[in-house]
C-alpha cells in the first residue's frame, strides 16, 4: 500500500493486489454479517407476528365466552323464581294426591 500526501494537502493512497483482495473479503464478511442480523430480526417479527395474531383469535373466543357466561348469569334470578313456584306446584300436588288416596281408601 502506497500513501503520499499531494501538494494540496490531501492524501492519496493505492492498494495493492493482496491488499484488495483482503478489504474486498472484510467488505464481503461485513456484507454477510449484517444481512444474517437482518435476516435475523426479520423472522424474530414474523415468528412474534405469528403469536400476537393467535393470541388475538384466542382472546376473541374468551371474549365470546365470557359474553355467553354474562348472559347466562343474568337469567339466574329468574330460575330461582322460576324453581321456587315449581316448588310451591309440586308440594301442593302431592298434597292433592294425598288427599285423593285418603280420599280413596274412604270409599
């Protein structure tokens, strides 16, 4: 490698053979690690990507669900009313029914 300094002040340099084969193979090396890193980054994206949208479609389906429970969970105080009558029905039947086979064993 040859440098000389020009009479304006600037430098002024020239490779060698050898020395270009070694800069264009650290350029070459240097190319190389940083598409790896880019490439790198790129499927660390997609592969976040990918689980960001399977964890949004399991959240809509919880969301749904938990939709589905809430209105479930507002008929509640109406079976409890609804049982509580059907309670009162059933033991005013049995107590017919009682009556009637009192009523029959008279006869």
């Amino acid at each position: 490698m040859d440098v000389e300094r020009s009479q304006d002040g600037r430098w002024h340099f020239a490779l060698g053979p050898v020395e270009r084969w070694i800069v264009f193979a650290a350029a070459s090396f240097i190319s190389f690690v940083l598409y790896k890193g880019w490439d790198s980054i790129t499927t660390r994206q997609d592969t976040q990507n990918t689980a960001l949208i399977a964890l949004a479609q399991q959240q809509a389906v919880t969301n749904a669900q938990i939709t589905q429970l809430q209105s479930q969970l507002i008929d509640v105080p109406a079976l409890n009313q609804r049982v509580s009558k059907n309670e009162v029905r059933v033991d005013a039947l049995e107590e017919a029914t009682r009556e009637l086979r009192g009523m029959k064993g008279l006869k």
